[in-house]
C-alpha cells in the first residue's frame, strides 16, 4: 500500500466542490506560486511550523531535542536549520503546540477511515471527498490507488489540481475522478512563470486533453489584481477556454486576500507580493461579463 | 440570600433592553412599526397590583373554601379588578399587567422582601422598575400577610440537611423554589372548544361523581367546580375589553379605528366563551388562554401555543378562500401577536435563581412545522407567514423553532436556514423523528407524541396532555469533583455529597468512575425526593384550575395540573456538562492511568490551586487529550457511558403522580452558574469558568468543524432523554451564498438523520461580538442563542458574554 505525505484534513469542506466534503491536503508542490495561502503545501517534505504567540516558553523542546538545535531567544524559540533533523520530538512534547509538524504521512486505508466518516454528509449533500494540496498529482500512486478505493464505496471525488504533471499521469487520474477543479493562474507563460515559478505550456496542454477526453472540470483563476486582472488578460484567457472542446464553461473567480501572510511568518519564509492588490467588485463584474461574451459563466468565489 | 448594596443607580428612561431603531424587515406595516415601538421602548416594571387584589382576598376568605376553590376565586377577584388595557392601534388585545412590559408579582409562591423590590428597582442588568410608593404599600399590605406562607418557606422548612448541603454546594437546582411548575403547551382543542363548552363537560364530570363508591369524589367536586369558575374569570376578563373596545370605540373620531375597535369588541364578545370563527378570534383565543394560565400562576415558562400554525391554518385556509382575509393581513394579526408575547417579560426572581439565568425571556416556544397528528407534514403557508414574521420584528420572545422531520419540504427547512442566517438566534432546529421516539419512549400513544414537541427550551412533552415538569439542573462536573474531594465541596471546604473513597489511593480509572457513579446516584436520590415532596406542595397549596381545563384529562379525572391529572405526568431532571465530566474524566484516564504521564497527585494538586504555576502542564491537557465532540472513541466512550449512567440513575425514579422521572440534556444558562461555584477541573477549565452547555462539547474543545460534532453527539441515544441540546456558533462567512445555505440544511438533515435532538446556530463573529462589549450601544440588536434560547448580547452579564465569545467558532473552511 503506497503512503503520502498530508499536511491536513479538512471536514465540513464547503468551498471545494458540490455538497459537504472531506478535503485531503497533499504536501508537496512543483509550482511555488508567491500568493499561496498554503506555503506548508509547497515543501513535499515534513516542516516544522512554529507559531510564536502560542509558545509560554516551556523550553520542554529546547530540552529534548537530541541535536540541540533550539533555542529559546527574544523572539520566541529559534531552530538551527543545519542541525534540525525534522524529527518532531520538539512539536510531540510542546504543551501548546507552538511547534507543530507539517506532514504527516498517511496510508491510503488510514485515509479512507477518515473519509467514510463523513458518509452521512456526503449522502445528504450529494458531497464526497476532495483531494487538494499542493499538488495531488504529484502523489500520483497513492492518489490513484484512493481514487479507487473511494470509486468502490461510490464516493464522489474530486481533484483539485495545477495539472502541472505528465499528460499520462493526468489521464490516468481522469479516468478516476468525477470533477477536477483546474487551477488557471495566468495566460502569458512568462508571468505564470514570474509568479509560480514554471511555464504554463504543459498546463494549457493538459487542459485541452481533459476537455478531449471528455473530462468534467472547472477552471479556478486566483483573481489578482497586477497579475491576472487586466481585462486583456482575461479576454486571452476566456479565449483559449472558448477554443476548447469543453462541456461545463464554468470559471470560479477567487478574489486575492492575503491570509497567507501569517503562515509564511510561521514557516519562517518571506512573502513576495510585489504589485499584487484585491481586485475590486468592478473589476470581477467586467471580468464575469467577458467570459460571459465567450460563452463561459463565470462565478465569483466557489 | 445576600443582597449586593453596591449596585449602581441607573436612570429609568436610558437604554432599554431592545433594539429601537434597526431590525425592522421590510414587511412591517406601520401599525406593527408603532406596536413594537412601544414594545421594545417600554421599560419593565414590577405591578404591585395582582398581589393586592390577592393578599385581601386571602384575608378575608383563606378558611372559607376549599383550596382548589379559592384559587379559582382569586383568579376570578383578579380577572375582574386588574386594570385592562387596550392600546393605540392593537387588534389583539390583552396584558398580564396593568399595560405592556408590566409584571405582576406572586406572592402565594415566594414573596419579594423590600430589600428585593429595591434591588430590581436599581440593578444593572434585568431591570424591573417600581415606585416608591408601590414598595411601601408592597411592605404595608403584602408582605406581612405572606411572611411565612408562601410556598418557598413550606418547601425550605422541609427539605433535609443533606440535600441542603448539595444545594448549596451547586450539585443542583430547585426550580420549584420561585416558580410553579409549568413548561406547559396547549394543543388544537380550544380552537374547536370554547369555554362554554368546557363548562359543560365540568358539569357532566360533576352530575357524574359516585359519592358511595369513590372516596375522592369531594376532592373532585371541588376541583371541578374550580375548573368552571376559572373559565367564567376567563370569560369575564375578556369581555371587560369588549366594555373598553366599545368604550373607546365612542370616543373614537377615526373611522378606521372605530371599526377596529368595534371588531375587538366582537371578537371579545365571543372567544373565549365560544369557539373562535375567524383567524383573528383563533389567535385572541389562544391569547386568552396564554394570558389566565400566566395570571392565576407563575408556572415556570409562561405559556406555548404549541404547534400554531398547524392550529390556525384552518383559518387561515377558509378566509383565504372565501377571499376575507389576504396572507398580509393574517400577518400583520400574527405580529400582533407576537408583539403581545414580547409585552410580557417573565416575573423576576431573586436569590439564587437570579444568577442562575438572567433574562426577560419568560420561553414561549412557537413550534413551526413538524408533522401532524397522522403523521404527515405539518408546514403550510401560515408556517412561512411566521418565518417571515421572525425574520421582520426581531424581537426577544417569543422563541421559535423549525421542526424538521423526514417529511419536512426542502423548501421549508431552506426558509427556516435563510432566517437563522440573518444571525437573530431564531429559529432553533427540532427534529420530530426523533422526538416523538423519545415521547413514545415514555409511553405516549402514538397521536399524542406526534402532537407534542418542544416547549421553553429543548424539553418535550405530548401538548395539551402533559405536566412535563423541570425540576431543575444537574451540576454533572460538579459531582466529579466532589467524589475528587472524598464528598467534599473543595470551595467551601464543607461537605457536599458522600465519602467514595480518597480518590489519590485509586489504582484504575474503574475504580475513579466507580466513585464517580456512587456520587452521582446519592446526589440523584437527593434531588427526586425534595422534588417529590414539592409535587405534593404545589397539588396542595397551589393548584392550577383553568390550566387544568386546557389540559387532558384533568377533568375526565376531576384532579387538578398538579394531581396527576393530566393524561401524562413526566418529571425532568436537567444535566449540565456532559462535555466538561467527560474531557475530565477522560484526562484523568490518559495521563493518569493510561499513558501514566503525570501521578494523579500531580493533577489534582494543580487542580486544587487553580493550575497556579501550572500553566505546561494544563496545556498539555488541553492540547493532547481527547476530548468530546471530535469524532474522537477514546472520549466519546466516555461521553457515552457518563450519559447512560445518568439515564439509569435518573429515568425511572418514581414520582408522586403515579409516573417517573426522565433524563434532560438542557442548560439554559445554568452552565454559567455552575462554572462560578466550581473550582479548575482536571480538563484544564479554570476555576469559575462556565461548564459545557447542554450537550455541546466543552468550549473551544470541538476542533475538527461540525461534522465531527454531530458524529460525536450521535453516539449517544438521543431518544433515550426527553431533550439534548447542541450549540453551534457559525461566522456570516460560512452564509454568504445561497449554495452555504443548502449546505446547512444538508448537515441539519444529516444530524438528524443520526438521531439528533436539537440544534441551533449563532451567526456571529468574534470582531462583531467583542465590538459589541466595547460599544455596547452600537450593538443592542445583537440578538444571541443562547443555550436553549435566544438573549440580546448587552444583556447579558460579563461572564454571558465572554461564554458566547470563548465557543467554538467554526472559521472559514
């Protein structure tokens, strides 16, 4: 049974996919995209996340750590990153879990538990089990070997993904899955690369083969004002979607916040949100109305 | 009782406890516009009036008549002199008090000191007003007669050492102690029935008594006879108004209102004398009732009309056809209503009580939906003319809540999810299926289960049929921690309960639980046989007769509300903190005698100084411990057997009307209360800290979203109790679109699919709520649910509100 690694399960999961689901996080990410909300999803290793305001300072994990790695300074507690050995002695005994692990690996049966928990839900809200991350594709094996478990219990299932992966790998999936939500970050390879760090021709190409092969999907565009909100954008965007042999035409709009802010304090990393800002209610009603000129309905949030 | 003297002194005109200028939907006329205005604008204020009428009737006729008869002819002294009121612009008329807002006092039941009248007259919070004057002529006249006959000094001057040790730790309350029992909820006869015809049933029950044969035949005929004269007080009551309709219908110089007026008259001239013909003389039928059940006794929750809208479609649906009456008019008539409901706060209470739960809510009930006597679905338009109704005025009382059963219409429970997003705290959701189980459970017929539903709070009861009585809460966790203690209330330092052993010698978790349990059934024991004895108080001080008519079978059996007269006697016991015993419990079960990581000297030392010094160790228990309402076994085992172990200790237990006691889940607000005369708890909870409500899981502890609540709060058996209750708070964010709604109804559906009881959301968040403790007067619409009900936030006291504040919100998903 091949095992991922997961860094959260999320329960009454109402934003990712019809009725009420149960959202698997992978970790592990081959896009590094600057406005991520989720940074700990980026890494495919296990990371230590420390949240300052929640330590009281009991040094219990400067004291049981085997690499002395730890030290308890001004700013709370600081890890030397060299000597760190990502055991989680420290995150198993910190009273308040200041120091937490993100990651932890999962067999497939240990997740399907979890998910045949939420049965009930699922059978009220026509609601099932959706598989995000970072990236689900980049765990393919175990995602695939899910899929069919979750095909056999009839639990809807859905993919959230870059479709930054191997066209074989995209179909393979396809095959097991009853919605993917595509994300669909910018046009112009150049800024998709600026921004999440690769090109975006294996992307388009995957989407086109979805839409070939007949596969259900809606395309969620981080709505960025800077990057991808300029009407010229959008109208490329709407149409390349239209060219496609694509049945459903639906777009989610996702406003830009910027939640993710704290996390990367967490994680110790920076956050680059150069020219990036909210988009305004104009701005997403002129977006809505140019998709709609191609014939794709496109809604705000989802 | 200790009065606080260092209350300060507030002007009687500033703030008043309801929203005066927002709130109002868009449907509201402007006669219901006004109507509420004088609602929600009228401070409260004690009326001394009630007291007098009944103080000199007593004197001069207490020893002339049998008991049963001299309560009906008070009620008939008062029916007849209470000053009446009918207001600008009312079309349903009648007040419990001289005029809106105004509250008679009960002094037959427990007697307010002048100490108290000045306390209600100044306190902060809960204010009720009164003059001067009223409270000298109160000292004068009142209060020398009832010194040392009122029914709180019978029951105190009984009740035994031990149980007053208990009692005074916290182990429980008394609800009898101010209040008479009541919970009380009428079914669909009097809108077929009038009391005239009543009467005549009194009248066969009476020409029927076998005085050779049955040895109760006197007791029944006095009885009975009190039973038609209170319907005669009633009937008075009511056409005294159609005097002052008519009255003022003369002076009148609108013609519009002349009409009305005249209307009123009519209307009063018939109901409730007679059957009510029209939707109007159904709801002022029904308000009549309401109003001389809550005036001859203060039974404990005013009065509920039960499943009204099943009780007025009828009406509804034959004026709308004959073309008589339009959906806006039945509304405006059902605000009308509503409105009069808010006009009556409920009486103040002192002492312990006070604390216990602090509120003008006097737990009306509006039971919307459900199924009907056949089964089948109970919604009709008149069900969506109340959603709309709740969602327009906005104001405290009455209560409401949807009743959804399998059969319940998508489109309803989608109406009902559209008024709780609007964050009003109402309505709260019911779940029939289950309900009616926990009815039949109690051997109810069929028909009467489906009948009933829930009263006040999440209680159940067959309506029109049963004294379903609370008898007060049960201090759960507190029974832990005095078997912690040996018996001992380690607050007070005095003993408590009983010695189960030094808990600090115990080698396993059975043989802690099993102390537990020891303590809990001599706690249990405790309260049953107080309760008993004040059954037997109020059946022979204080009957209720004309409840007794609205109530099957109390006449077929000639015996009064409170003598086992009624087709069904249930007596609850309420139990608090199932979250806050279990995540003890189950603390003590890991670290203790489990995982062996801390003696249990070590916590229960940090336990007894209030986790001083302690802070890493109580957050390793908050933080690495199940608790329940996470889907979690290891804790929801022990949720599981706490509950059971309650229902074996409590359901059963034989009460004195020939029937048994049954388990409650319910807190009200009690928690709190029961928080303050607690120390820490081995969970980590703080000392004074408020308890878990009901069966929610203990504050903050639900971390895994609500499906995981509700799989925890399945695992028990729902049906088992007459009521659970499960709070949960939801930010506007998790409600923005129409699909966040579906959603909603779906996880409804599910819990109830499940075997849930009962749930209810607060649409808040945590910015508007600490917002509101700055300026509180920017939010004084900020209506909360509460456990059970529904409270304006600025009316509640700190602790309220840091409690509202401290559940668990379920964030952004």
């Amino acid at each position: 049974m091949s095992k991922a690694l997961i860094f959260d399960i999320k329960r009454y999961a109402i934003n990712d996919g019809p009725g009420i689901r149960v959202t698997i996080f992978y970790k592990g990410c081959p896009l590094s995209c600057v406005w991520c909300h989720n940074p700990e999803s980026i890494s495919p290793y296990a990371q230590k996340m420390y949240t300052e305001s929640k330590c009281i300072g009991s040094v219990k994990c400067v004291e049981i750590c085997p690499e002395s790695a730890l030290q308890l300074t001004k700013q709370g507690i600081v890890t030397d990153v060299e000597k760190c050995t990502l055991c989680g002695k420290c995150a198993m005994i910190c009273p308040t879990k200041a120091i937490e692990m993100s990651g932890k690996v999962y067999s497939s049966d240990e997740l399907m538990k979890i998910i045949e928990r939420e049965t009930i839900f699922f059978d009220h809200s026509e609601g099932g089990v959706t598989f995000s991350g970072g990236e689900p594709l980049m765990h393919h094996k175990s995602l695939i070997e899910i899929l069919d478990k979750c095909a056999e219990k009839d639990i809807h299932r859905v993919v959230d993904t870059t479709l930054f992966a191997k066209s074989e790998v995209v179909l393979e999936v396809a095959k097991r899955t009853n919605l993917f939500l595509v994300d669909f970050k910018a046009f112009e390879s150049e800024v998709h690369r600026k921004y999440t760090g690769v090109n975006n021709e294996l992307i388009l190409k995957n989407i086109q083969l979805l839409a070939e092969n007949n596969a259900d999907f809606i395309i969620r565009v981080p709505f960025i004002k800077g990057v991808n909100a300029d009407e010229e954008t959008v109208e490329r965007m709407a149409d390349f979607l239209s060219t496609i042999p694509w049945k459903r035409k639906e777009v989610n709009l996702l406003p830009y916040h910027d939640v993710g802010k704290h996390k990367h304090t967490k994680l110790g990393s920076e956050y680059l949100v150069e020219n990036m800002e909210v988009p305004s209610e104009d701005e997403l009603t002129r977006a809505q109305d140019i998709f709609a000129e191609y014939g794709i309905s496109a809604s705000v949030g989802g | 009782m200790t009065i606080d003297k260092t209350i300060p002194q507030r002007a009687a005109k500033s703030g008043s406890n309801f929203d005066k200028n927002n709130g109002q939907g868009p449907g509201m006329n402007e006669r219901i516009k006004q109507l509420r205005r004088v609602s929600v604008d009228t401070e409260p204020s004690l009326s001394i009036e009630r007291a007098l009428i009944e103080t000199e009737f007593y004197k001069e006729n207490y020893g002339k008549y049998s008991i049963p008869v001299l309560r009906a002819k008070t009620f008939y002294e008062i029916c007849k002199h209470k000053t009446i009121y009918i207001g600008d612009g009312e079309l349903i008329v009648g007040e419990r008090g001289p005029s809106p807002k105004s509250v008679p006092t009960f002094p037959e039941l427990t007697c307010h000191s002048v100490d108290d009248l000045n306390v209600l007259n100044t306190r902060e919070l809960q204010r009720y007003t009164i003059s001067q004057e009223e409270i000298d002529t109160y000292a004068k006249e009142v209060i020398p007669y009832w010194e040392g006959r009122t029914q709180r000094e019978r029951i105190f001057n009984h009740v035994p050492e031990e149980w007053k040790a208990a009692y005074e730790a916290g182990l429980f309350t008394e609800f009898m102690e101010q209040r008479a029992p009541g919970h009380t909820t009428l079914d669909g006869k009097i809108y077929k029935k009038g009391l005239l015809e009543f009467k005549k049933d009194i009248q066969d029950h009476i020409d029927r008594l076998d005085y050779m044969n049955d040895d109760e035949a006197t007791d029944k005929l006095e009885e009975l006879q009190a039973m038609a004269i209170s319907c005669d007080a009633a009937i008075l009551l009511s056409e005294r108004h159609a005097d002052l309709a008519e009255e003022l219908a003369a002076k009148e110089e609108d013609e519009n209102r002349k009409a009305e007026l005249l209307n009123i008259a009519e209307v009063c001239r018939w109901v409730p004398a007679n059957a009510p013909r029209t939707f109007w003389e159904a709801i002022q039928m029904y308000w009549w009732m309401h109003l001389g059940t809550i005036t001859e006794l203060n039974g404990w929750d005013a009065m509920n009309p039960g499943h009204f809208d099943q009780h007025l479609e009828p009406f509804y649906n034959k004026e709308s056809a004959e073309g008589t009456l339009s959906r806006d008019e039945a509304k405006e008539l059902l605000s009308c209503f509503w409105i009069k409901v808010n006009n009556q706060p409920a009486p103040p209470k002192v002492g312990i009580t006070a604390r216990e739960s602090g509120t003008y809510n006097d737990f009306t009930n509006i039971n919307i939906g459900g199924v009907r006597k056949d089964g089948s679905d109970g919604v009709s338009e008149v069900s969506y003319i109340m959603l709309d109704i709740i969602e327009d005025l906005h104001i405290l009382q009455p209560g409401s809540s949807i009743h959804i059963s399998s059969r319940t219409p998508e489109r309803f429970l989608k109406a009902g999810c559209n008024v709780i997003r609007q964050g009003h705290g109402y309505p709260s959701v019911f779940n029939p299926d289950v309900y009616i189980m926990e009815m039949l459970g109690h051997g109810k017929s069929i028909e009467d289960a489906r009948e009933g539903g829930c009263s006040g709070c999440i209680e159940v009861g067959a309506f029109g049929k049963e004294a379903y009585v609370l008898t007060g809460y049960l201090n759960v966790p507190k029974i832990l921690e005095v078997t912690l203690n040996n018996g001992i209330d380690p607050v007070t330092g005095k003993k408590a309960g009983i010695e189960t052993g030094d808990p600090r010698t115990f080698t396993s978790y059975d043989e802690l639980y099993d102390a537990f349990l020891k303590q809990l059934n001599f706690v249990v024991d405790q309260k049953v046989r107080v309760s008993n004895y004040i059954d037997r108080m109020f059946a022979k001080y204080a009957p209720a007769p004309l409840l007794s008519v609205l109530t099957d079978d109390c006449i077929a059996r000639g015996r009064d509300y409170y003598n086992a007269g009624p087709r069904y006697n249930t007596n609850y016991i309420q139990c608090t903190g199932l979250g806050t015993v279990t995540d003890s419990l189950s603390t003590l079960k890991k670290h203790v005698f489990e995982d062996k990581n801390f003696s249990i000297d070590t916590i229960l030392d940090a336990v007894a100084i209030n986790f001083e010094g302690e802070e890493v160790l109580r957050q390793t228990i908050l933080n690495n411990t199940p608790f329940f309402g996470n889907d979690d076994d290891a804790a929801d085992d022990i949720a599981l057997k706490v509950y059971n172990d309650l229902f074996a200790a409590i359901d059963g237990k034989p009460n004195t009307k020939g029937e048994t006691f049954h388990l409650n889940m319910l807190s009200t607000t009690c928690h709190v209360y029961f928080g303050k005369v607690m120390g820490a708890t081995p969970n980590g909870r703080l000392a004074g800290k408020s308890i878990s409500d009901g069966t929610s899981p203990s504050h903050g502890c639900d971390t895994h979203g609500p499906s995981a609540v509700i799989r925890s709060l399945t695992k028990l058996d729902h049906t088992k109790s007459g009521g659970t209750l499960l709070n949960q708070r939801f930010l506007p964010s998790l409600l923005k679109r129409d699909e966040d709604i579906a959603k909603l109804s779906k996880l409804i559906r599910s819990y109830f699919s499940l075997g849930g009881h009962h749930i209810q959301f607060n649409i808040v968040d945590t910015a508007t709520l600490l917002a509101a403790q700055k300026t509180p007067e920017d939010y004084k619409d900020l209506l909360v649910r509460m456990a059970g009900y529904s409270d304006y936030f600025n009316d509640m006291n700190a602790d309220l509100q840091q409690e509202v504040i401290d559940r668990t919100e379920n964030e952004s998903f």
